[in-house]
C-alpha cells in the first residue's frame, strides 16, 4: 500500500512510530518544520485582515484559535 493511500489516522499512527526511532537532532528538524507549516497557516489567516490593513491584536488572536479549534494539541485522531 502507499503512503498516499493510508487513512489520516493510520498515517499519524506510522508517523507516530517513525519518529520514536529519531534520535534528538532529527527530532529537531522535524519540530523546525511542523513549527513552519503552523505559522504558514496562520499567516494564510490572517492574510485579508492585512491586505484590508485591518490586522491587529484580536486578528491575530481570532486566527490563532480558529487554528486552535481544528488541530487541538495532544489529540490523536
């Protein structure tokens, strides 16, 4: 079976275990990557806000909880 054809579930699940066999420098890099792909989505969120010139605190907070809501941490699906 491919990975392409793998259920979201069974996918973290393989992830899961890939990573218990990293050691702390790989572990690194793929928390460095996880981190950017986070912020990536957050700038998406936020993006009408600063092209309306409209972006402050409480859109940058709003943007944050919507992404909160749909990928709550320590949740395995």
């Amino acid at each position: 079976m491919s990975v392409l054809e793998l259920t979201e579930k069974d996918l973290k699940s393989q992830l899961i275990n890939e990573m218990d066999r990293l050691n702390r420098e790989q572990l690194l890099l793929i928390h460095q990557f996880v981190s950017r792909i986070i912020a990536e989505n957050l700038i998406d969120a936020v993006t009408g806000d600063w092209e309306a010139g409209t972006i402050n605190r409480a859109a940058i907070q709003k943007a944050i909880r919507e992404h909160r809501s749909k990928h709550p941490y320590g949740e395995s699906s």
